[in-house]
C-alpha cells in the first residue's frame, strides 16, 4: 500500500512540476509608458528570454505568444536597448524560422543589458555576436524548426572561429 501512495505522490510531483515549467515568467500585469517602467521590467525581460531559449516552438498552451508578446512591447520602447535588424541574411533566416528572430533579438538584448549593468563598453559587433550565438542555439536545440543554410552557414563559420570577424567585415556588406 505505502509502494502505490508513493507512486502517487512521484506522478503527482512530476505532473504538477511539468504544468509550471510550460508557464512563462511574464508578468501578470505591467505597464510600459515611462522609461522608468522599461528598467522596472529589465529583470523579467531576461527571465523570459531565457525561458523563450528553453521552450519549444510548438508548445500548444499559448505561453510562447504570450511572452513574444511581452518582449515585442518591452524592446518596441525601451530606451536601453536598439537592436539593428537590417541584416540581410536576418531576414532570409526568418523565412524558413521566424522564431529565430526573437532568439536574435534575446542574444542581443541579453548582451547589451549586460554592458549597462556592468558599465562596460557596449560594442554592436559582440551584440550581433550574442545574438548569432543565441540563433546557433535554438537552431540546434530546436526540433521542429526547418533546415537553413543561412543558420548553418553561421554555425560553421562559429565552429571554426570566424564568426566575430564575419560579422565585423562581411555582414556589413550583405
């Protein structure tokens, strides 16, 4: 008897730890109209670009939309971070995975929020830089996402240590 409750107890636990891990770290209600509110959120922002690198594109409960939604807003007016989306080959990666976007835009924002709170130098090559780097991840983390020779064109160039140099001569040029 003790062998079953305890069974119990485990599938309980696992189910009740599965249901919390799909809910995003979006705040329940917030308000963006003041610069002020931008800070207040820099700490949910990176919260919910982590989650959004961890969750699968397919989740089916609707939390994705919701804390795509969320970033949108917060980098649509935050005073602290400007990302360039003028990429070229940005814009021919999202043709076949749109997601890879937001995994740019996290990469970017995670590192540019880094500089500020540091006070180091912001330098927009390591922001592009990070935000490849987080493309590289969801692309290879990703199960449903559609094959992209532009992505792996930057995984090898990454794999052999020239990724920070392309982005510096040849991205420009694209």
């Amino acid at each position: 008897m003790k062998g079953i409750t305890w069974l119990y107890i485990i599938l309980f636990l696992a189910i009740s730890l599965n249901s919390s891990a799909q809910l995003s770290p979006v705040p329940k209600t917030y308000s963006l109209t003041t610069p002020e509110d931008y800070y207040k959120y820099q700490t949910d922002v990176l919260n919910v670009i982590n989650w959004l690198e961890q969750t699968p594109w397919n989740s089916k409960n609707g939390e994705r939309q919701i804390a795509n939604s969320f970033f949108l807003a917060w980098m649509s007016g935050s005073p602290s971070v400007t990302i360039e989306l003028g990429d070229d080959i940005l814009m021919k990666m999202m043709e076949k995975n749109k997601e890879l976007l937001f995994a740019y835009m996290g990469g970017y924002t995670k590192y540019t929020l880094k500089c500020h709170a540091e006070k180091s130098d912001y330098d927009v090559n390591k922001a592009k830089l990070a935000g490849f780097k987080a493309v590289i991840y969801k692309y290879n983390t990703e199960k449903s996402r559609s094959r992209d020779k532009n992505v792996e064109m930057i995984i090898k160039l990454d794999s052999e240590g020239k990724l920070e140099d392309w982005i510096a001569t040849e991205l420009p040029k694209k």
